[in-house]
C-alpha cells in the first residue's frame, strides 16, 4: 500500500481547521488497530493477525490521537 502525500495533507489542514491553535501532524506510514476476543477460557486474546489498517494523526497540543480508515489515503 502506497499514501498519497495530497490526501494525508488535505486531512491534515481540515484536522488543523477543526481545531484552531491546535497542531496536527500525520504519523509516517499506515497502522494497524488488531482485534482482539475472549477464549473459552475467558482470557482476552490480541490478535495481531488480523485488523483494519488506519491512518493516525497527532495532536502535538494535547496528545490526542485520531484514526481514520487508511483506505482513503491510499494512491
């Protein structure tokens, strides 16, 4: 998979826009968020073979985190 550096920095400026005084900047590249489920036992499992790939911004003010489906940022 492949960003488009237009799309990351069009989410960027509206993030920035949303929240005025506030910075946001695009982490590099593409996260995962993994799935995770009870087993018989009861246990939570993590399982980091399987999930949804995102796209995470950073609020450098607060530490607030944003994940938005990477599929829009894709080229």
């Amino acid at each position: 998979m492949q960003e488009d550096p237009q799309k990351v920095e069009r989410y960027r400026l509206w993030l920035n826009q949303q929240t005025p005084g506030q910075n946001w900047v695009a982490l590099v590249g593409f996260n995962a968020m993994t799935t995770c489920y009870y087993n018989a036992t009861g246990q939570l499992v993590f399982n980091p073979n399987y999930g949804t790939p995102i796209k995470a911004f950073i609020n450098q003010s607060t530490g607030e985190i944003r994940n938005f489906d990477a599929r829009y940022f894709y080229v």
